[in-house]
C-alpha cells in the first residue's frame, strides 16, 4: 500500500456552502501526507430548485452519475473504484445511499474501513419509524464517527458507539467571505435599497433566509409576521431563498406590501439585507443558516420544536437569540418585545457577535483532520 493515505468523501451533491470546508480540508490533510477526494453527483430535480449546487475542481473533486429511484428517495452513485482506491470512506448516515449497505456489509467483513459523518439521526423523521431503526442498528456498525455536534456525540455514545472513535467536528460553514461583503456595504447602498423596496429609514425589518420548504414553518412565519405588524406598524419582513414553498411567498409578497420575496441571493447581494435587518427570523428548521445571522450580528428568533438540526444547540437563550413557545402569538410577542427593546436587542447583538467567533470553519477543518488522523493513528494498517 502506498505511503500515502488516502480519503474519499461521498456526497449526493455538492452545496455551494460545503466547497470552503472541502478545499480547506484537502489542503490541511494534505499537510499530513493525506490524499482527500470528493465524490458527488449532479442533484436530483426537485433538489436542483435550491439552486445551490455546485462543481468541484478536478484536483480534489470526482464527479459520478446518479441513478435516483421510487421518486428520488434512493440513490446509486458507481463508486467502485474510488472505494477499492481509499483508505477511509467517509459516508453520510442516510438510508437513501444503497452504496451505504454494501459499505455497511464491507466494514462487517473488515475489507474496508467505513467512518460515518452527520447527524447520527433524522431529527425531522419519526423516532419509531423503520428508517430510524434501522439507522440505529447501524449506528456502531462503522470504525469511525464525525459528530456534527456534542448534542450528537453524546446521542452516539448513548447508542454505544464508543467515545474514543467519535470525533466532534462542531459542523460549521465559512463566514469569512460573508463578512467581507458585510464591511463592504456602506450606508448610501443600505439607504438605497430600502428606497427601491419601499421601506422607511428608521423601519423594524425582519429577515428569513434560507431554504423554502415545509420544515421551515414559512405560513408560521406569516402568521406570526402579521402580529408583529399589529404592534409595531412600520414593521417590514424581507424572505431570502427558493424552493418547493417559493409559490406562496410569492402569493403573500404580491398581497401584504410590507413583505418582500427577492428570490436566492448570494454574495454582497444577500450581505445587504443581513445589514438592513435587525433580527433573523426561522421559526422552524434551524440549521447553518443560523451562523450567517451570527455573522451579521443578528439575534435569531425560533421555536421549541423537535426537528431543529444539530446546530440549534448553537443557539443560547438570552444570550444570542431567543428560542419561543411552538405558537404565533408568543413568537410574535417575543420578536415585537425584541424590536422595540433596544437595549435588549443590542445586548443579543452582541452575543450573536460573540458566537460568530466560536463556530468558524477553521476550527471544523481542524477537528475533522485531527480526526482523520487519529483514526490512522488507531488503524495504520
């Protein structure tokens, strides 16, 4: 075998938000004499509406059909020769993989070394379902763990994985870019838009961001709107991305003035509602999005549901954001108390600030190299 190991990575598909963290990696593994390959495939049509998805370079990137079956809900992506080629295989825990039972029965067999990386659960699914079952018979299935979060390190070890083979990546995506373009906006672009978009100079201005589909609870977040709008009149609410839901943020922007659908934006073009906004807004799903209103130093508001991913454990209460009952009214009190409060709002302002330097993608790639490198440590052969 050669001297230098080598590490394949398998994704669905590439988001646009994952390439920092992958040229990050492969450099710094490659410090350490560790070769690192990306295969993905091209998304699935209804994945493809997202609109962020992405290429790879070739250097580190290999890209391989997807064969999607029973309504895009299995995947096959012909893997053979860069699985028979690696040291490591670093694979989602999702059933959809059929690549995933074979990887599963090869690391039974000891003719491949399998590590998992993710969730350790689908926090969206039904506990008792069968595909959670049998996520969980799998769970310790594999030589190695990459953790998104502690919360998911610890549900691991619970399942009796064992803790010296969890690594716990703190899930994380570049802000460095984002902040840039933040600094880069000044006042006479910020007055400018709101003058295109019809929204007063001193306004309260509510932001969601992110993808629109149904865990993001986007009629919640009208509803919930409309309260706000009762209390405090000025109030304007900007929603930011696409998806399955985009039809009907289109409907309420074309009959409510006051809320404005512009579509995805990336780049400086979404940094300058980030500067305009003065609170995030996700009353469901909270997942990365939730370090880019950090990054703007925007306190994020969301609810107490169970279908949060792991970075929700990101979110401090009081401190960088406020976590609601699961019902309009009080999400509507709590943000109007937080728009009208400036002292309170400063203070999340200033905590959202604070956690922007802890969770950075720096400190992702270094937990995931030091990671693969303890597990060649542990398995040299």
């Amino acid at each position: 075998m050669s001297s230098v190991k080598k590490v394949v990575i398998i994704q669905a598909v590439c988001k646009q938000y994952r390439v920092p963290f992958f040229e990050g990696l492969c450099h710094a593994l490659g410090q350490e004499g560790i070769e690192l390959k990306i295969a993905y495939s091209a998304p699935s049509k209804t994945e493809s509406l997202k609109l962020d998805n992405v290429d790879l370079g070739s250097k580190y990137g290999v890209k391989v059909p997807a064969y999607w079956f029973f309504n895009d809900k299995l995947l096959f992506q012909p893997l053979l020769g860069e699985i028979l080629n690696s040291d490591l295989v670093i694979v989602e825990l999702a059933n959809k993989h059929i690549i995933n039972y074979f990887l599963l029965i090869a690391s039974s067999l000891k003719l491949k070394k399998i590590a998992f990386w993710g969730h350790g659960r689908n926090r969206q699914a039904k506990e008792k379902g069968i595909s959670e079952w049998f996520k969980k018979k799998t769970l310790s299935r594999v030589d190695w763990w990459f953790a998104y979060t502690q919360g998911t390190a610890e549900y691991l070890i619970a399942q009796d994985v064992p803790a010296r083979e969890v690594t716990i990546v703190q899930n994380s995506v570049s802000t460095q870019e984002f902040q840039g373009s933040l600094l880069r906006i000044d006042e006479k672009t910020l007055q400018a838009e709101r003058q295109r978009l019809g929204i007063k100079d001193d306004a309260p201005i509510g932001l969601f961001c992110g993808g629109l589909y149904s865990e993001k609870r986007l009629e919640f977040l009208i509803e919930a709107a409309k309260l706000v709008k009762k209390k405090i009149l000025d109030f304007e609410l900007i929603i930011i991305g696409s998806g399955p839901d985009s039809p009907f943020v289109k409907e309420v922007s074309e009959q409510l003035s006051w809320v404005h659908y512009l579509g995805s934006k990336f780049g400086i073009e979404k940094a300058i509602y980030f500067r305009i906004a003065q609170v995030f807004l996700m009353p469901g799903l909270v997942g990365l999005a939730i370090l880019d209103a950090f990054a703007a130093s925007l306190p994020i508001v969301t609810t107490d549901i169970s279908t949060h991913s792991p970075e929700i454990e990101y979110l401090e209460d009081g401190v960088n954001g406020f976590i609601t009952e699961n019902n309009s009214g009080a999400y509507a009190a709590v943000v109007t108390n937080l728009l009208i409060d400036d002292e309170l709002l400063s203070r999340l302002q200033q905590g959202a600030t604070c956690s922007s330097g802890r969770y950075t993608l720096q400190a992702m790639i270094e937990n995931f190299k030091t990671g693969i490198v303890k597990f060649f440590t542990n398995f040299p052969a």
